[in-house]
C-alpha cells in the first residue's frame, strides 16, 4: 500500500495537491473493499463519472485525477470550441469527458468502444454530464476494414481483438474503418484523434489511409508499447506507415505551449504524430 502512494504522488498533479491526492487514494481502497459500483463521483470542477470497483479505468481516474498530464494538458490548450474530435478506445470514457471541457455546440466528440460492458458505462457517464457539443457513441471496433471480428473479452481495459480461430473467451464485434465512417457522416476534416486499442495501431491508421494522404487528420495520439504484440505488429512498422504518410512523431512541452519531434524511443509509450507542426504549434 505504501509502495502504491509513493507511485500515486509522483504524478505531476499529485505532487502539487498531496492531501487530495491521499484522501482519493483512500477513497479508492475503500470502493475496492467494498466493492461499490456506479458512486457518482466529481472530478475536474464541473464533471461526472460513476467509478466501479472492478474497473481498471476507475482505479486510474481516482489515483491520479488528471489522468494523462502531457497528453490532458495539450488537450486543453489545443482544442477550440468547434474542434471534431474522435476517442478510439474509449473505455468508460475518460479522454471524452475531458474533450467535452473543450468544445461546445458547434463541436463534435466521436467515441468508439466495443466492449459491451465498458460501453455501457461511457453512455452512463456521458448522461449523467450536462454536455454542449454533439455526441456520437458507437459500439464498434475501428480497424482497416469494415465488418465483423472477435475480441477477448474480461479482460477490463485490455480486450484486444483475436484471429477468427481463437479459442479463449471472445465475443463477435462490429468494426469500422476511419475512411468509410468520415464518409457516412459527412466528415471531411479531424482536429484530434486519440487511439488506444491494445495494440491494433497500425490497423486503425491504415482504416484511414485516405484521411491521412489528404492531410485531413490534424493530431492523433496513439501508443506504441507491448501490446503490439496483439497484432503481430512491430513499431519499426509503425514508424515507417506515419512517416511514409507525412507525419512526424512528437511530443508537447506544456512549458513552452509546443510541438516538439522526438524520436520513438523505449522511455515513453504515448506519441502525437502531426502532418503540420507550424499550424498546430499556432495554439
């Protein structure tokens, strides 16, 4: 226990608000010993999230409140009132809440989550905030292609998707490709996009491999760490699909407000790839 508050506090949010930071760590115990579901739960001044005891995610939100520093704060000083955004991955929703701060009715938020369960509980987080913007909730997966695949399931957080023949414990999902979504809902531009799919990256980036040869996709955050594994995928792959398509891989230093390349690296997991550097780094 001791171990994880010492984890706990050297999140950069943590280590400006310790007393808060002890007083949700507590809380957080407390919600797993008892083993609470849906306790509606205030974070950020003016949102809302029910917090489950057997949820990853919950877990996540409550120890470290703002929950991603680097990526949360580019967020925020990146977004504009009408900004199109989409949330590939988004669990119980905690990167869509965060947008929602950002825009307002001429905004968009496109969030994509195929777990059943977890897909239920960003619909119920997204009811319980009074949002401006308009919200669109899909219960799919976004790969390179449309149609229909399995995915592990009870697995939280980490359900991945799986070949055809898999034989552990697995669901048949519906999955759409980025292209063919944008075209059916009249998409043409997309300020920001943030992935996270257990390792399926690549799939989702070729799904849109016309966004990305037009330059239509300003931002996109995704991560490149173990779980490539999933996919078969290695990050030189990776690496050389964005590169190949004009991207740069970077990071934001919230010091100076700026997009900066950086080289892929095994100290971090989280990139921003960006096709305009002088046009983002206007924010």
């Amino acid at each position: 226990m001791l171990s994880s508050y010492k984890f706990l506090i050297s999140a950069p949010f943590n280590k400006e608000y310790p007393i808060k930071a002890f007083v949700r760590f507590l809380s957080w115990k407390l919600i797993r010993l008892f083993k609470l579901q849906n306790l509606k739960v205030k974070f950020w001044n003016n949102r809302f999230f029910y917090i489950n005891h057997d949820s990853f995610q919950s877990m996540w939100l409550m120890y470290n409140y703002i929950v991603d520093w680097e990526e949360f704060l580019f967020i925020h000083y990146y977004l504009r009132k009408n900004s199109i955004v989409f949330d590939i991955g988004a669990n119980m929703g905690f990167y869509t809440i965060w947008i929602s701060r950002s825009i307002d009715e001429l905004g968009q938020i496109h969030s994509f989550e195929p777990d059943t369960k977890n897909f239920k509980r960003l619909s119920q987080n997204i009811s319980i905030n009074q949002f401006k913007g308009q919200f669109h909730t899909n219960n799919v997966a976004v790969s390179k292609q449309n149609g229909k695949m399995k995915m592990t399931i009870g697995f939280d957080g980490e359900n991945h998707l799986v070949p055809s023949n898999f034989g552990g414990n697995s669901s048949i999902i519906n999955v759409v490709c980025l292209d063919d979504y944008c075209n059916q809902h009249n998409i043409n531009r997309i300020d920001f996009v943030k992935i996270d799919v257990e390792g399926f990256e690549l799939d989702v980036l070729k799904g849109g491999i016309y966004l990305l040869t037009q330059k239509n996709v300003d931002v996109i955050q995704l991560e490149i760490n173990r779980a490539l594994i999933n996919s078969g995928t290695t990050p030189i792959e990776i690496i050389s699909f964005v590169e190949q398509n004009g991207y740069t891989f970077c990071t934001y230093d919230f010091k100076s407000n700026k997009i900066i390349p950086i080289t892929v690296n095994d100290e971090r997991e989280n990139y921003f790839i960006v096709s305009n550097l002088a046009n983002v780094n206007k924010i």
